[in-house]
C-alpha cells in the first residue's frame, strides 16, 4: 500500500521495520472516529471555502458512503495499510477519485489521532458509566432486602461489631459513586477538541476550529496547538480512574471468594459464574471473582505504561504516542467485561442469611456494647474497657459467651452491672448491638433505610 509520505524518499521499507512501524492492527478499531472526524473536518473546509463547496460534499458523501459499507461489511480496511487514517483514504479514494486527496488540507495525522483517540474515549465513558449505574441497581436491590440480615463485621478479618448486610452492600455502592465521579470529571478533559492544531503548530489556513467542534460534539477547543497534539493526560486521568474501579471491583471479588468457601458459607454462587475442575469432580470454583481480582493487574500496567511512556517526551508529538492505544483499548475491553460479569455473580448469588447470623453468634463482638453501657452508667469509657476485657476473658475461659452470662456471674465484675443486669444482658444481643447503632451512617437498619434512600435519589441524580 503507498504510503502518505511516499515522495521525499527513494528506498522503501524494510518489512520488519514495517512491521514495528504499522499501527493498523490496533488502530483499525478507530475508523468510525476517524470518519466522523474527516467528515467534521472536509465540511469545516467547505464551509469556510477553503475547499469548493463540490469538493467538500463530494468528499463528505464519499465519507459517508465509506462509512456505511464498512458498517455493513461490504468494504474491510486495506490489512497492509501503515496506521488508519492511511487505510480509511485509500478506501475513499477508491470510491471519489483524486479528490480526496484534498481532504488532509489543513490537517496533520497528528491531530486527527489525537481527535480519534478523544472522541473514542467519550463513547467508552459513556458505555462504562452505564455499567456502573447497572451495578450500583443491582447492588441497591440487593440491599433493600439484606435490612434485617446480620452478619459479623470484621476489622483486621477479625469479627469486630455485628451489621447488617445492607450495609455492607452499600459500602461498595458509595466507592462506585466515586468512581462515577471520576470517570465524569475525566470525560470533560476528553471532551476537547484538538483537530486544527496540524503537525504541531496550527495551519496558514482560514480554518474554523469552533464548527468542528460543535459538529463532533466537543465543549472546548484546545487552546494551544502544541499541548494539542502532544497531550495524553486525559488517557492518564481515564487509567487512574479505571484503576481505582477495578481495584474496587477486586475487593468486592475478594470478599466473594471468601464467602463462598466452605469455612464462611455466607453466599452460594450460580452455576452460570462457576467452573469445575478436569480433575476433582467435586469442585466448584468461583472463577469470575478470582479473574476480576486477576484482572486489576493488567489494567495498573496500562496506567504505569501510560505514565512511562509520557514521562521525559519532549514538546511536542513523537511516535512514542503510538504506544498509547493499546493500554487504554485493553483497560476499555476489560472493564467492559468485569463489570458485568461481576454484576451477573452478585445479582445471582444466594445470601445464607442464617449462617450469616451463626458466625456472628457467641464472637463476643458485642463487647463494646456492653462496654457503651457501662459508659451510660457513669463510668468513664477506658474503665469500662478494662473491666468488659475481663469479662471477655472470663467467658473464653469458661467457654461461654457474651450472651450466655447470667446475671449474677455479670454482677461480680463491677457494682455497676449489679444495678440492672437484664439491662447489661439485653445488650450483648446482636439484634441489640445493630439496633443502637442509629448515627447518621451507621449499621442501624434505621440507619441504613436513610442511607438506602439517599443512594437511590444519588442513583437518579
Ligand atoms: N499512528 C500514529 C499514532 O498512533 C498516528 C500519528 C502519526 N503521525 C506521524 N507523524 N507519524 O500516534
């Protein structure tokens, strides 16, 4: 395939240096963007009369047609074209004859990749953002129906105080909505037009940056043509952003694999997101959870690849750039992959509400409760530590637990648990524990309907 800078040079290519040379393989995936963008651009060109207005529309009708047979299939990209702004020409020259060849007027492939890249990225938000929202439903309707479900909470993965699954749920609902904030804080930087920088250093043509812009849709043109060619920052931003998900994702996919063993038995997981083993026909394995929580080492490497690659990059494009795509393409795919996958785990698995409830049982993990009750008596908080500690030791060493201490045993640790001991009984409960915790944000399932309700209005937003 000829080249778009054919004439300065004598020799040809090298077919290995071709092959380290070409991008078609990778950027193929950006012929629609490449199309809108050329067609952005060709009508800009007539509208200002930088081209005839017979050329632009017939280069405009040529686009389009071009853009509906590759949508159809009825025309592929040429396989030996160096990148796609090379590929999608050919094929329009193909179809219009000389003529196109006046479309890279007042262009460079320099801005058009930078266009391309954008405008790709915007839909991939987009479509991400979606995943998102569908997870954080699932997530609330999950929750509406774990109010009452308690199970242990855990610091250290050690049974700390009782809550209640909802929750918990909700948990990761809020870093989804973080995550959502991000991915459209980044979405703005991305939405920005760089088309019309040329090469590096704008055009000797009257050209009209603002029509483009409005015609592909983007808020703002980039103000310095260097910055524009040369910046990747908004990939960076895109990465950081998937970064932080997907290791939002991996946590959610820990904590799935951990309820799913024998030892937890807290969730049971369709057959549909489970594989078994070639060997122990026994085994049923929670393959999703464990390629999500694989998966968020390969999106890092695009961030730390992208963050590589930009460091040291002199003003202003340097074929470098080329290796931007790739990264980002992977990090798109594979969210677009984890996200509903992991979604699909959740939504169909079966909470073992009772043995939720077993685990929490007899844990001591209302200890702090009857600790807050001594407080309530009068007795500054670190005493009542100190004498709920032996108290704790107390029912290790006797084998019992917290609520199974009568009252006069619970008197004999201070004068204070005399006074009432069905009071200091009734607050080892679990159902006790989680109720009293009612503080904005907090586990009490009082608690959690406001937070639920705030999530849901969040969730329209
Ligand atoms: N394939 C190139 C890229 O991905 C497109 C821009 C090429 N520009 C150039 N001057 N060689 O960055």
């Amino acid at each position: 395939m000829n080249k778009l800078w054919g004439g300065r040079f004598e020799g040809t290519m090298d077919a290995l240096i071709e092959k380290l040379n070409n991008s078609l393989p990778f950027d193929s995936r950006l012929w629609r963007e490449d199309i809108a963008g050329s067609i952005a651009h060709a009508t800009m060109l007539g509208s200002t009369g930088i081209l005839s207005q017979t050329d632009s529309q017939e280069i405009v009708m040529g686009l389009e047609s071009l853009r509906d047979a590759l949508t159809s299939g009825a025309v592929s990209l040429p396989s030996d074209a160096e990148d796609v702004h090379t590929a999608v020409e050919s094929l329009l020259r193909e179809r219009i004859g000389a003529v196109a060849g006046r479309l890279h007027t007042a262009r460079s492939r320099n801005d058009q990749i930078a266009t391309d890249i954008r405008l790709h990225l915007r839909s991939a938000c987009d479509a991400i953002e979606k995943e998102i929202t569908a997870f954080q439903q699932t997530l609330l309707t999950l929750s509406e129906k774990e109010m009452e479900t308690i199970l242990p909470g855990c610091t250290h993965l050690q049974h700390a105080q009782p809550i209640v699954l909802a929750h918990h749920l909700l948990a990761y609902f809020w870093m989804l909505d973080r995550d959502k904030e991000r991915l459209r804080e980044t979405r703005k930087r991305v939405n920005r037009l760089p088309l019309g920088a040329g090469a590096l250093a704008g055009t000797g043509f009257p050209i009209d940056r603002q029509q483009v812009a409005d015609i592909l849709g983007f808020e703002q043109v980039l103000p310095n043509s260097l910055d524009a060619v040369a910046d990747r920052d908004f990939l960076i931003e895109f990465l950081a952003f998937a970064s932080i998900l997907a290791m939002h994702l991996s946590r959610l996919a820990e904590e799935i694999i951990l309820w799913n063993t024998p030892e937890y038995s807290y969730i049971l997981l369709d057959d549909s997101v489970t594989t078994g083993s070639s060997i122990m026909p026994q085994k049923k394995n929670p393959d999703v959870a464990e390629l999500v929580r694989g998966k968020t080492g390969r999106i890092y490497g695009s961030l730390v690849t992208l963050l590589t690659l930009m460091k040291g990059l002199p003003l202003t494009y340097n074929k470098d750039l080329q290796e931007d795509k790739e990264p980002v393409f992977d990090a798109i795919d594979t969210l677009m992959v984890v996200l509903p996958a992991l979604n699909m785990t959740l939504s169909t698995a079966t909470f073992q509400r009772e043995r939720m409830a077993e685990a929490a049982r007899g844990d001591y993990s209302t200890a702090t409760d009857l600790a807050d009750y001594l407080v309530r008596q009068g007795l500054p908080f670190r005493e009542a530590h100190e004498v709920v500690g032996r108290v704790v030791r107390y029912g290790i060493e006797t084998g019992q637990p917290l609520e199974a201490l009568d009252a006069p045993t619970l008197s004999g640790f201070h004068p204070l648990l005399a006074v009432n001991p069905e009071g200091a009984q009734e607050v080892v409960t679990l159902q006790w524990s989680v109720q009293a915790r009612r503080s904005q944000g907090g586990t009490a399932p009082e608690a959690v309907r406001a937070q639920w309700k705030q999530a849901e209005a969040r969730l329209k937003e």
